[in-house]
C-alpha cells in the first residue's frame, strides 16, 4: 500500500534522538555523526499514514551487535 506520510525515528538509552527520516524504506545504519555506535539497545518509532488516511504508528527497540 502506498503511503502518504512517512517518520521513522531512532532514540538511544537516554532519550536522545539519534536518527530520523521521512523516507520510506530508509534505515538507519547504525551510525550517529559518521561514528559507528557501540552496541546497545535503542529505540526505534514509526508513524505512517496510508493513502485511504489509515493511520500507523509501531515501536520497538533493537539491539546493535558489533
């Protein structure tokens, strides 16, 4: 289904927003100013809205191995 509107956000153990886009299928790569990250847990957030208006909202967290 095509979307209309796109936010995916990446926020580390602190609450610090660490990464965020608007478009679809782009993720984060597990950097933050160039620097690769430790491992840890972060928390990921989605909010999408579908072309019939259907709103979508997920939320996780994953954890980055090195």
């Amino acid at each position: 289904n095509t979307l209309v509107s796109y936010d995916f956000r990446v926020y580390n153990r602190w609450g610090e927003l660490v990464f965020t886009t608007t478009q679809n299928k782009k993720g984060w790569d597990g950097t933050i100013g160039g620097r690769l990250q430790n491992t840890g847990v972060f928390v990921w957030m989605v909010s999408a809205e579908d072309y019939s208006g259907q709103k979508i909202f997920l939320k996780g967290t994953v954890t980055l191995i090195r």
